[in-house]
C-alpha cells in the first residue's frame, strides 16, 4: 500500500488528467477523449497522437486482477493506443508482476518532485515578467509552446493546441508566460494546477532563443508564490529523469521523491 504523501500525489494527479480529458472532449470530440474509474485508479485516454494514454494511480491502494488489465486493454484498443499503466515504487507488487507476465516492460521514467510551500522564496531576475494569461491570449500561449517545444509539423501543432485549449478550459489550471519587462516579448510558458492543497507546476518550457537567461527560475517562483497565495501547503512538478528540467529544478531546491515510470505493451 502506498504511504499517503505518495498515494496524494499521484491520485491529484489522475483527478486532473480525467478532468482534462473531459474538457478536451467537450471542445473536439473528433479525438475521442475519454476517462474512467479502474479498481482503484482511473484510466486516462485522451487519444492517439495526444500526450496522456495509460492507466494512473493503480495499484496504489487495492489489489489489481487480470480482469482489469483486460478492460484496459480493450479501452486502449479501441482508442488506438498501446495499453500503459504508470508505476511507481509504492504500486502493488502482484500489478508489476502481473505486467510483466503479460509483456509490459517500462517505455519512459520521471522524476517526481517536490517543494514544501513554507520553504524560503526563490528569488528571479527582475527583467523576467511573469503573468496569467488573459482569457483572449490563449493563442498567444498556443504559439510560444509550440515553438519552445519545437512542434513543427502540422500534426504535432494541431495536438498541442488542442492539449492546451483543454487545460485553459479545465478547473483549477491557469496558463502563465514569462515575458521580457522591457519589450513584453514572450520568452516562455507553463502552467499551474491546484487542486485540493496541491499545486502543480506542469507545461514549462523557454523559447530556444532565451534558454539560459533564467527564464524557467521565474516561471517557477512566480508559480510558487501564486501556490502560497492560494494556501497550498506542497508544490509538485514532474521530469524526465536526468534531463535538463530536472537538473534545474533540483538545484533550485526541489527534492526527487520517487521515479515513475510508464510500462506499456508492445
């Protein structure tokens, strides 16, 4: 059984992707965006070519029988997506087993991280201005994550601008951009989720021009000062495990709890 800080953040986590899937839904069905309960989990199918297809936070507290793994599979089918689950070290032993039987193997890890909200503040360059967006710069926001995550093609735009008209429409999530003070132009983006005490700080990326000027160092201290205000008591944020957003966050003082990783069937 999961202990409760692990079994917190990983159930926020699922809650919001569900809610994030039924706003993608309601905008563009033609994705076929779906969520559902799995014994103790949910299952998040957002569709092919989008970013979240899997099984979280299962395993966690129930056991997980082969009759699961085989509504999964068939969800996951009919989706068009590899069936996924995420797994955690706290995840039931008899799930990763029962994964490994039937010919999961891991296809990705992150790093799961933390800030205690009472922690001291992260002090920005001030030339490094970072706001909410307001309701009619979606577009604006649209166009500097793509280019920061150097969407090219017309099918990797399309799929993130329907990711992110998803999250500007869901509950609790709030789209931030990082601006020059002197010009106003856009240096970078991210998100901020909170939702029950937890915020996470998810979507965070610099436009390849202004990497190395402190960009992401502002996203996260002016995210983490809107967390306080809203009476947060713990930040989370997710990396790819050895990367360079995980380096960074680490040295401004997040502390990795825990690697996930993602196993899929090939």
């Amino acid at each position: 059984m999961a202990d409760a800080g692990t079994a917190r953040l990983e159930r926020t986590a699922a809650r919001h992707l569900a809610a994030h899937a039924d706003s993608l839904h309601a905008i563009d069905a033609s994705w076929g965006s779906r969520s559902f309960e799995l014994a103790d989990g949910l299952v998040v199918l957002q569709g092919t070519g989008l970013y979240v297809n899997r099984a979280l936070a299962l395993g966690l507290v129930d056991a997980v029988g082969p009759a699961d793994v085989d509504e999964l599979e068939r969800a996951s089918a009919a989706a068009g997506v590899p069936a996924s689950v995420d797994v955690v070290p706290a995840t039931d032993a008899d799930l990763v087993s029962l994964l490994t039987a039937r010919g999961y193997a891991p296809s990705g890890e992150v790093s799961v991280m933390t800030w205690p909200i009472d922690a001291p503040t992260i002090e920005a360059d001030p030339a490094i201005e970072v706001h909410p967006i307001a309701p009619d710069e979606l577009p604006r926001w649209q166009d500097v994550s793509s280019a920061a995550w150097e969407h090219t093609t017309p099918a990797a735009r399309r799929a993130s601008d329907a990711y992110v008209a998803a999250a500007h429409a869901t509950d609790g999530e709030r789209l931030m951009l990082a601006l020059d003070a002197d010009t106003g132009r856009p240096l970078g983006c991210a998100s901020l989720i909170v939702r029950d005490g937890l915020a996470t700080l998810g979507g965070m990326s610099t436009l390849p021009a202004d990497r190395g000027r402190g960009v992401q160092r502002a996203l996260v201290a002016e995210r983490l000062r809107l967390a306080a205000v809203a009476k947060c008591d713990l930040a989370t944020v997710t990396a790819v495990l050895g990367g360079p957003s995980e380096r960074n966050l680490l040295r401004l003082g997040f502390q990795r709890q825990y690697v996930k990783a993602t196993w899929t069937r090939p």
